[in-house]
C-alpha cells in the first residue's frame, strides 16, 4: 500500500514539495505520514497529538537528510500542511486504501515509487540539495521495464520551433544511441523532443527490437492530458514498441507552464548525459541543461550558424563552458556507455505490498 500512500500524498501537492519529502523521510513510511495527516485535520479527536507528532517527525526527516529546522521552516511546513489537508479533502472517498482505481484511471496507468522494481534510481539524484525534492510516485503508461532498461539513458531535447538541422540531428542522435540499446528520453514535445523518440523508434524498426534501445517521454501534467494533440500517433507508437509515458503527477493534474520547468528535472535526472539538439536563448531546454549541470550531468550542445537565433542558446551553453560541444552525431557513440541489449522484459507493475 506504501505506492497507494505516495500516489496520496501526491494528490496533497502541487508540484515538486521539498517539506513532504523531509515528512516522509522522518516518519519512515508514507503510509503513517499520510495518516498523521488526516488525524489532524480540524475536528478530529487526535488532531494536538498528530500536529504535535507531525512537527517532531518534519524536524527528524530533516535531520536526517542533513539540515536543520528552525522557527521559519517550522512556519512554512504548517502552512504547507494546511493546504495538504484542504486538499485531501477533494479525494472521492475518505479512505486512501480504496482508491486505487482512482488513481490507475481503472487501471489504465500504473504506478511505481522507490521501493517498486522498475523504479530509475537516478532520480534519487533530485533530492541532493534541499530545496529539491525527487517524485513521490511515477504514473505511467505502456512497459515500466523500459525505465530500467538501461542503465545511463540518454536525454534528447531541443526547442518546440526547430529548424531542420536541429529536427535531424536530434533524430540521428536518439537513432544512434537507440541502436546500441540505450534509453532515449524526453519530453513528448513538438519539435526535436518527437524528433528524438522518432529517432528511437526508427532504430527499433531497422533493427531487432531486443537488441534496441526504447523511448520514454515525461510530461508536465496528468497523462489522462497529454499532448499535443498532434503527437499522438507518436504516443501511440511508443507504447507499442516497449517504450513508456510518464508523468510525477496525478490523473487530472492540467499541465502549466511552471509544471514544465519541474517536469524538466526529471528529464535531466533520468538521463546520464543531456543532448541539447538546438535551442533559442529563451528555451525550456536550456533549463533542462541547467538541471543537467546541477546535477552534474555530461552536458552536450549541437553548435549552430551564429546568424540563426534557433543556434543561439547551444551556442551560448558551449561558450559558458557548460556543455561540451558535439563534433558529428556519430561521436555520440563515444559518449555513452557501451552498447548493450535493453535489460528487462514486460512485466506486472502492480505494487507488490
């Protein structure tokens, strides 16, 4: 029941929430995190007791993820508990336990959390510094196998507005890597992100699908509304070949424009190394780069015509020195890992608790 506790605990947030994972770390399971929460809820008989225990479990998570609470922190998490509870007020029944119909949509997504088989431990990586916080839980859609079907994936990402270069680098970049059986990811975007898991794809169709890499796009809002629209037949096909569709957030969540910044890191956290294919000065890729520095990410950069804006954010990373500057799409080989054949086979994703 722990995922069912984080997919709950998710319902509570709106977006990446620094405190609830500090809760969680102190109280051990987010089960009792969970019903600490609704015993304290105005009315209730234990509500002093479970205040009083949330408060000692907050300032133990955050003793033991390294920090410490003071008279402001302890403000703040009050505050952020008020909304967690208002907000759990909007769940369809009062039990969590029996909601996870609820939560799958009838079982059309699963969800998986850290303690879960096919859980990227890389995203773990998010939760290094302490106002990060790594997702609770992930939904998704197609074959979970395919978030630990390699172990260092490969991030592709470039502007919505990509010219041709960019859409055909972005696209032999992912081909490239895909059929040495690593893992693409990005963000199920127009432009070089669909260019890339396309690349992907194509590779599992020139090649033994076993052998080939898979593709998984993460996105900024509940998966019940992906887009864009124009992109599903690229959705579609990523779940037919093995690939996934993922998202941190809950079935309904509308994706935003913040929403896409946080949906970045994930990205970046997923990959061990992020292609920056082409992208503006002002491109929500080069916060996925930005991501990918901090967390210490291989940072690589398509260059560019220095009269073409479409090249100017790629070209200001290389010269910042923040990313390193791709020669050809065929020296990705020398950047990755080893080919390998994907790890893994389809399998039931349910939790196991």
């Amino acid at each position: 029941m722990e995922t069912l506790a984080r997919a709950t605990l998710t319902f509570c947030l709106d977006g990446a929430d620094a405190m609830m994972y500090a809760l969680i770390k102190g109280a051990g399971a987010p089960s009792v995190a969970l019903d600490l929460i609704l015993a304290s809820r105005t009315g209730s008989p234990q509500t002093d007791a479970s205040d009083s225990r949330l408060d000692q479990l907050f300032a133990l998570g955050l003793a033991r993820w390294g920090r410490r609470v003071n008279a402001r922190g302890m403000d703040a998490f009050h505050r952020a508990l008020a909304g967690w509870r208002a907000r759990l007020e909007a769940l369809p029944s009062p039990d969590w336990r029996t909601l996870t119909e609820w939560f799958t949509m009838d079982g059309r997504q699963w969800i998986i959390a850290p303690h879960t088989p096919y859980w990227p431990m890389q995203l773990q990586d998010l939760s290094t510094r302490r106002d990060w916080a790594a997702p609770l839980c992930l939904w998704g859609i197609g074959d979970a196998t395919a978030l630990t079907s390699c172990e260092q994936p490969l991030a592709v990402v470039g502007s919505r507005g990509v010219t041709d270069y960019g859409r055909e680098v972005a696209r032999e970049i992912a081909f490239r890597a895909a059929s040495d059986g690593h893992l693409i990811v990005s963000g199920g975007a127009m432009g070089a992100d669909a260019a890339a898991h396309w690349g992907a794809l194509s590779a599992s169709g020139a090649g033994d699908p076993k052998r080939t890499g898979r593709t998984v796009a993460v996105f900024a809002g509940g998966l019940n509304h992906i887009g864009p629209l124009s992109n599903m037949r690229l959705f579609d096909t990523i779940t037919q070949r093995g690939g996934a569709l993922v998202s941190e957030l809950c079935p309904g969540t509308i994706p935003e424009g913040r929403r896409f910044l946080l949906r970045n890191r994930i990205i970046a956290a997923l990959g061990a190394q992020v292609v920056v294919a082409q992208a503006r000065l002002r491109s929500g890729a080069l916060n996925t780069a930005g991501w990918g520095c901090d967390l210490n990410r291989l940072v690589i950069a398509v260059p560019g015509p220095i009269t073409t804006p479409h090249n100017a954010g790629c070209n200001q990373l290389i010269a910042d020195a923040k990313a390193i500057l791709l020669t050809s799409a065929e020296e990705i080989t020398d950047l990755v890992h080893p080919p390998h054949p994907p790890h893994g086979t389809a399998a039931d994703t349910r939790d196991e608790d």
